[in-house]
C-alpha cells in the first residue's frame, strides 16, 4: 500500500504539470482529492490492514493529501498569472472610454435648510443648544406654565412611556428651560433644534415625527420689537426674497402677548393660489415674548429680564423652498426623491 501511495502521488504530480486552466485543475482535483478519489481510497482500505501497518499507511496518506493540495494551490497561482500574462499582450484596452463615475452622496433636504438656518441665526449670535429627546413632565409641560389642569396639555398628543412622568418631547421648547437653568444669570441667544414626536395622524402636512428648531433669546430691555426685527431678517435671508412678512395675533401657553408669523406667498406674489389656500400668506413659525412664569423656571428674575421665544419647523420651510406637496416623501427614503436635491 504504501509503494501505491509513492505511485499515485508521483502520478498525480506529473499530471499536474500540464494543467493551465482552471477546468481542468478542477477534474484534476476532483481525481486525486474528491471523496471518491484513489488517495481518499487509501483511509477506506485501512480497516483491513494489520495493527502494524495501519499508522504507517494512515501517515503516508495524509503526507500524500497535503503535498497535492498544495501544489494545486501553486499551480492554481500560476495558472492565474499566465492567463493574466496573456491578456495584457493579447486584449486591448480603449483608453478613450469615459471614465466610471462615483456616486456621491448627498445631505437630506430637511438637513441642508437646518444647517442653513443654524447659519443665518449663527451671524445673527445665536449659539445652537442641545436637550434631550425623552423629558419629564415637568420640563415639556410644567415649567412652560401648563400645569397639570391645564387644558393645553391636550393639544399636543403627547406620547407617554411606562415611567411615570417621562415622555417623548412634543416640542423642543423644554430645551429652552435647561439653557436658562444652565446660563443663569448671565444674558443668552440659543437655537435648539432636534427630533419632536407627537400622537397625530399622518397626512400630507403631518407626521409622528418632526424636526424642530426652537429660538430663545434672554437679556434685558428685550422687546418684541426685537422678536420683529430678528425674525423678519431671518426669513428673508432664508428666502433670499424681499417678500412681505406678517405677524398675527396667536396664543402659546409660554409667551405673552404671543404671534405667528406670515410670508407672502412665493408662488402667486399674494394673489392667492391653493399653496397658501387663497390667502396669499403663508405660515411659517409661531412666536412671542417669553412668558414671566416660564422665566422664574428657569432661573430669571422677570422684573429684571425679558426674552422672545420662536418655533419653527424645517420640514414645513423645505416644503416651501422646493414646493413639495406631502411631507411624507422626507421619510420614505425613495432615491427618487431625494436625489433631486
């Protein structure tokens, strides 16, 4: 048996020499290799061999397995290295092909209007702030003077969690509480722009999820003569437009006196056309001054500061910018979409 194994491997090997390509190394292996080759053979056969021989043919059979493995591996190397020989002298390559473009990627429309908006009320001294997504009560609603009983509560359709008191923020308004908590008592400008979620119903102009960007300014003598003038440069430096700018007379828990904010419509001039339903404005924000309550939460003396608040949301300012009808289409990833921008 073991003269068998010297003639097999010899025989293998010399058969080996002449293969090029990578069929016939293939057959190859399966005849010297596979499970049913003359090698594999050798263990089948050894149940019927003396205790003494055993070991001897069981170790020559595996020292004859793994010299053919690997001079098929290096035969399969060189195999690959002549055919790679062969084609560079015998194909052609046509240099003047256009190259293969690369894909590159792009930012999503809501993220170019927030960095846009981080950088007009940046110029303007604004400091972008950062708070939590998950708050207490306390913060979301108490402390921007909604109390418990508060019927307003209401409005926001809040989505609770199994922890008493915590839920998904509804606005990024508590944000404005933990800046003044951190800056007192010193004068701040901040945005605080983030996620906001909300148990509503999705349509064309709603989703459970949303991006807000909240403005809080802080100091003394801060009039809202101020909120007009900040807001007023910031929407036409967004809109890149000298269109008329609006304010009517709102209601929010947390400012007082309290305004909304109009842009005459960029698609008819203020004749009036369904985007801004015949009106010929269109909203884009809701604001007021800072009320005294919520500034005694965070640490201000009301006697002695003012502020003006504002809330805006990104997702309705890109659907203005590229007239987009369904605010859906910022969640569902379709490169149809998004690629247009």
């Amino acid at each position: 048996m073991l003269e068998k194994l010297d003639q097999i491997e010899k025989q293998a090997l010399t058969a080996l020499e002449a293969l090029e390509d990578e069929e016939s190394l293939l057959q190859w292996r399966a005849e010297y290799l596979g499970k049913k080759s003359v090698v594999m053979d050798a263990f089948n056969v050894m149940r019927e061999l003396s205790k003494e021989e055993r070991p001897l043919v069981g170790k020559r059979a595996n020292q004859v397995r793994h010299a053919l493995e690997s001079a098929l591996e290096e035969r399969r190397a060189q195999a690959k290295q002549t055919a790679l020989a062969q084609a560079l002298e015998t194909e052609q390559i046509d240099v003047t092909l256009p190259g293969r473009p690369q894909l590159v990627g792009r930012l999503h429309p809501v993220t170019q209007t927030m960095r846009r908006i981080y950088e007009i009320f940046g110029q303007m001294g604004f400091q972008v702030y950062r708070s939590r997504e998950v708050e207490t009560d306390d913060y979301n609603f108490t402390y921007l003077n909604m109390p418990a009983h508060h019927p307003a509560r209401d409005m926001w359709d809040t989505f609770y969690t199994d922890h008493e008191d915590v839920v998904l923020r509804t606005h990024t308004s508590p944000g404005q509480v933990h800046a003044m908590r951190e800056y007192c008592p010193e004068p701040i400008r901040v945005i605080l722009p983030g996620m906001c979620f909300r148990y509503e119903q999705v349509t064309a102009r709603s989703e459970m999820q949303f991006t807000q960007v909240e403005g809080l300014a802080v100091g003394k003598d801060i009039s809202f003569g101020d909120l007009k003038g900040t807001l007023s440069d910031f929407a036409r430096r967004l809109f890149k437009s000298d269109v008329g700018i609006r304010f009517r007379a709102s209601h929010f828990p947390f400012t007082e006196p309290s305004a909304e904010m109009d842009m005459e419509c960029f698609i008819c001039s203020g004749e009036g056309c369904p985007v801004c339903k015949h009106t010929g404005w269109l909203e884009i924000l809701g604001s007021g001054v800072v009320h005294p309550n919520v500034l005694r939460y965070g640490g201000y003396d009301p006697a002695e500061f003012t502020g003006f608040a504002f809330g805006l949301g990104p997702e309705r300012i890109t659907m203005l910018l590229y007239q987009i009808g369904d605010i859906r289409n910022f969640w569902r990833n379709d490169l149809r979409f998004l690629e247009q921008f």
